[in-house]
C-alpha cells in the first residue's frame, strides 16, 4: 500500500523516525517511546500515524515474545524459537524501511497488523 508525501518539518521526521528505530537503543525505547510520541503528538497526523503503526508492531512482538517464552516453560516453545528469530528479522527491516518513507515524507503501513490498526 503506498501512501501519498506529506510536507513534512524535520521535527515530525525526527519524532517519526524516533518512534520506529528506538526500540534499537532497547529499554524504554522499546514500546514507552512511540507510546509517548503518540500520546504527545495526537494532533499531528503524520507523526500519530507512524508512532500507532510502530507501537502496535512493537507490542504485536512483545506479546508474541511472552507467548514463546511461557511456552518454552513447557518445552513446546523451544520448537517457536525459529519462528520468533524471523518475526524479529522482519520487524527490523519493516522499521528500517518504515524510517526511509519517513525520510521521504511518506507514511508506512506495517505488514500482518492493519486489521489491528484500523480498530484503534
């Protein structure tokens, strides 16, 4: 899905690009900083957009993260690792490229999570 080029300031490139790649630095970036930006930013439509799409993808792999984790519990989970590993992957290649379209004033749409986006 392309969307169209937003003229967009460096701040809300900043704050976009922010709200995808600082889950990379770990700890709070991970989940609390696209949650602030979008809470801060709620009247920004470019910045909102891209922080709701980089925090539901950041919570979809946190809960399948616990999900793996609490089944490795039960040795099921072992065998999901594999599968964790490539979500992982994906998700940093779907961030990196999410960040070039900031770059280029375009929004970004995350694969597999849109149903979960239209709801919120």
């Amino acid at each position: 899905m392309e969307y169209q080029a937003y003229p967009v300031t460096g701040e809300q490139k900043l704050l976009a690009i922010a709200a995808h790649l600082l889950y990379l630095l770990g700890g709070v970036g991970f989940v609390i900083a696209p949650l602030i930006i979008l809470i801060l930013k709620q009247d920004d439509p470019f910045v909102y957009e891209h922080a709701k799409q980089a925090l539901v993808a950041q919570i979809m792999l946190l809960i399948a993260g616990a999900v793996v984790s609490v089944l490795c519990i039960v040795l099921i989970g072992f065998l999901l690792i594999p599968v964790l590993l490539v979500l992982g992957i994906i998700f940093v290649i779907t961030s990196l490229i999410a960040a070039s379209r900031v770059l280029n004033g375009r929004l970004y749409a995350y694969p597999l999570i849109q149903g979960i986006i239209r709801r919120i």
